[in-house]
C-alpha cells in the first residue's frame, strides 16, 4: 500500500466518520463481485454470506444443516431430496421468500450465461448430476440427482457456491445482467466503494435459523449493529496501527502481530483453530522420496510440539490428521499421529538403506503462512538424525507451479479449507499421471475416499475416514504439523467476536455506545 493511501485511511478513520452503531472491520482485499457464486475469491465469499443465504449452510463442525429449509428429507435410494421451506422468509425488499424464488434462483445458477462457479459440479460433467428440480408448492422444493451422494448437500453449502444462495428476481436488471443481491441475509448491501470499503445495512426483517446459539452460518445471526462496514486495508502494519488507536474494531490478524496487540489496554483477542493445514508435502514418486522407512524417519525425527509452537508463537497445537481439529469427525483415532522418536528416525534410516542423499524442502517467505519457519526446524530436526536436508527458497509462483507440476522432493506448503474429510483427502489423492500435483495413490485409499463420498450415514463415515486416517500415518505421503489459527484482534468495546472458518463474521458482534 503506497504512503497517500494509508494516509487516507487513516485520516478517514481518524475523522471520526464511523459512529457508535457503525462496526468496522478489515479485508485485506476488495470483494471481486457481489454476485454469489460468480467472479468471487475467499474474501467475496466471507463478505457475501452476511448478505445471501442457502437451502442449507455449514455448522461450525463442518456439518451441513439446513439454513432456509427448516428440514430436509431424503428418498431411500438416496436420490431424492425435499427441502421443506421456513415460513415468513423474507428478502432484503420486503417479499417474503417461496420456493418458486428458489427454482428461480437454481435455473439461474445453471444458465451457462450466469457462470457460476459450481454448475459444472451438479450438472454431470464431474459425475455428480441434478436430473429435476421442481416447486411442488410454495413451501417445498425437491431435487433429484443421477445417483447417491454423500458430499450433494456439501456441494450446495460450499462458500465457493456462493451457498447456492436463493435470491428474489429483482437481483438481476430486466435484460438479465447482474444487478445488485436482494437477499435473505442479515445484512443488505449499502454502498460499495471500489477499493476503499463495503457497506452493510442491517436487515430489520431478518429471523435466524435458529434462536439458541451460533453456530457457523445455521445457527443465531442476528445483526446487532446498524451498519457494518469492510474497510478494504492490504497493508498489515496499516491495520494493525488502526486496531491500537481505536480507529478500527476488529481484524483478523498474523500470529507475528499477537506479541505487541496482546498487552493493547484497548484490544482483546479471540483465538480458534481453523480447517486450513500446514505441513510438509512429499513426492513419492521421488527416487529418494519413495522409500516409505524413509518418510517414515523424517516424521519420527520431527518434535511436532516444539516445531508448531515456534511456528505459532506457541498458539497453535500439533494435528497431523488430514482432518482438522474441530471437525464432528476428528475422534481419537485421528488424534494418534506421529511419534517423535530420534532413536527409531535412526534405525528407520538404517532400514531405508539411507546414504546420506541430499533431501531438498522447498519454502517461501509468505508472511501468511509458516512456510520458511516450518522448513528451518523441520531441517534442523531432520539433521539431528543424520538426514541431509537442505532448503530451497523460492517466491510462491514458482513453489505453486513446481507443486502442479509434481516437480519437488519435500515442500513447506499449506492446503486450503475443506470442511468435509473426504473432499480433505480427495484434496491431496489421486493418480499422479493424470494430476501431477496430487501426492497420495495409495488405490485401497483411493477407494475409500470414493465410497466416503457416496455413503451418508455418519457412522459409516467415520469408520472409513478412521482407516483413512491409519493409513496416511502408516505410509506417510504428507506430514501434517498443524491447522492454522483464526486469530482476531477486537476492541475491547466490540462484543460477541467469535472466530471461525477464517472469517470475519459480523451478525450477533455488537459495539458499546
């Protein structure tokens, strides 16, 4: 961020423009569009959800439960599925909410002309198939898909979807261009200054799902703010002087920012852990790499708790499961991960038939992710043990393009969200011929991956992910350390933060006069 726009920022913050009733709070990048589902990034899809809603919406146990259907039934060949709509809906210009708006909604996400992000993923073309949708009446909507699937609801909460959102008619001028979303949300859009800022204007006629509690984007979401504003800041230190003088609420900020926001008189933090991963990935089929007693030592020479609390600032803990910490399916099978042992990483050697092969990690200096700290004591651990690792820095397009391409020994990388453990594993497996970037082609995993994302009873589920999960640590195609940390730093005036998912949610946060 050049100097005259963080001194514009900080003029405006520092003018008192944003009065009580008005919470401000940061993206480190404009939205691309505010059309769900449609041109969007991570940060569209965060500020979006405040404003559209879906049939269904993730919990923050990366279930799926439903949002604007109060219930959903499901036919027992598993291919039949009638939302039964909540009554007194209503959309951000006062119509109240029909199934017909939503078949109007799923037509429009299925026109090639809308571009919708997720049509190729229900349309067949990736298997998975919606044959009819139909409004039988005004309170019930039914989809029927080619075949059982285990991850369709999944598919229809996915922020990247734009959580299917259903929207009034209005959202779209009379020619059918995009015009602005009239949605069900807590929140309607106000005033979106390109590159500056996001207004939302809370919605009087809102009703949440539920009344009991939060709970991710299904649970209590009320807005307790009469206006909530994204102010669009890349620069860190920027948002991090605004957090301490006042002049911003809240922001998710990096681990390497706690140390001073900590001890703030004005700031509090909210800390939670989050599905993204960190670890070490591993080319098995590298002549060096592809020796399973060697990737073995490797992971038996790491101190997981020592390398994630230097990495962290000693916030994050260990989690070396493929499934992240919070989620329903993360059980005490998947808390038994590596061991660290020195005296066996030298005896796994020996049976490897280790001659001292150079072993290269490749790393970058991206201050978001733990990337270069990561591969500095992975390195010193596995020298500790008689590996000779050495690391290779590179900028993140050229680590990114030598991961697609498979062309690697071991890398310092991080994996984006998944809420479901199989789209988890699916996100590292498969053949390597036809997706060099894919690392695990175990094929006995490889099916259970497959009939996880056919099966739906919860039970059976888990048994397979909990096999799964011994196998990863058996073979050791990647060695995961931790999940990522939400951390958000808040003015101790703002109420009701609460992290999750890497968002900045801004329903049920309130701002003291």
């Amino acid at each position: 961020m050049n100097r005259l726009l963080v001194s514009a920022f900080a003029l405006a913050l520092s003018a008192g423009a944003l009065h009580a009733q008005t919470l401000t709070a940061v993206r480190n990048a404009d939205i691309r569009s505010n059309n769900p589902g449609v041109n969007r990034d991570g940060n569209t899809d965060a500020v979006g959800q405040h404003m559209v809603e879906g049939l269904v919406g993730y919990a923050e146990d990366g279930s799926v439960g439903p949002l604007l259907a109060k219930s959903v039934d499901v036919s027992p060949d598993g291919k039949t599925y009638t939302f039964h709509l909540r009554k007194g809906v209503k959309f951000h210009n006062g119509a109240t909410m029909s199934s017909a708006d939503v078949l109007w909604s799923w037509n429009r996400y299925m026109d090639p002309k809308t571009d919708w992000r997720c049509r190729s993923d229900l349309d067949g073309r990736n298997g998975l198939k919606v044959v009819s949708a139909t409004a039988p009446d005004t309170g019930t909507f039914v989809m029927e898909i080619n075949e059982p699937n285990g991850l369709f609801l999944d598919t229809l909460a996915r922020n990247d979807c734009g959580g299917t959102a259903v929207l009034h008619k209005d959202s779209v001028k009379a020619d059918g261009s995009w015009d602005k979303p009239i949605g069900t949300g807590p929140f309607k859009l106000g005033e979106w200054k390109r590159g500056q800022s996001i207004e939302l204007l809370a919605f009087d006629q809102y009703v949440s799902p539920k009344t009991d509690k939060r709970d991710g984007l299904i649970g209590l979401k009320r807005p307790l703010v009469k206006e909530a504003r994204f102010m669009v800041i890349p620069d860190a230190a920027t948002v991090k002087a605004g957090l301490l003088s006042g002049s911003l609420d809240l922001a998710l900020v990096p681990e390497s920012d706690v140390p001073d926001l900590k001890n703030a008189p004005n700031l509090a933090l909210a800390i939670a852990p989050n599905p993204v991963r960190h670890g070490l990935i591993i080319q098995t089929r590298d002549p060096v790499m592809k020796n399973q007693a060697l990737r073995q030592a490797i992971a038996a020479a790491i101190d997981f708790p020592e390398l994630v609390a230097n990495v962290s600032n000693g916030l994050g803990k260990p989690n070396n499961s493929p499934i992240y910490m919070t989620s329903k399916y993360f059980g005490e099978a998947e808390k038994q991960g590596f061991k660290y042992d020195p005296a066996a990483a030298k005896a796994l050697l020996q049976k490897a038939g280790y001659k001292g092969e150079k072993i290269t990690i490749l790393a970058n200096k991206r201050s978001s992710v733990p990337s270069f700290n990561t591969a500095v004591i992975a390195q010193a651990m596995m020298q500790a043990v008689g590996i000779n690792a050495e690391i290779e820095v590179l900028e993140w397009a050229t680590q990114l393009d030598r991961y697609n391409k498979g062309n690697y020994q071991m890398q310092a990388f991080s994996y984006s969200a998944r809420f479901d453990p199989a789209l988890g594993f699916e996100q590292i497996s498969g053949p390597k011929d036809k997706q060099p970037r894919k690392i695990w082609e175990d094929p006995e995993a490889l099916a259970l991956i497959q009939k996880a994302m056919v099966v739906t009873d919860t039970a059976e589920r888990q048994k397979i992910f909990d096999e799964l999960h011994k196998r990863f640590i058996e073979q050791v195609p990647t060695i995961f350390t931790h999940n990522d940390l939400d951390i958000i730093a808040h003015n101790k005036r703002v109420t009701g933060v609460k992290p999750w998912a890497s968002q900045l949610q801004l329903w049920e946060v309130s701002v003291a006069k």
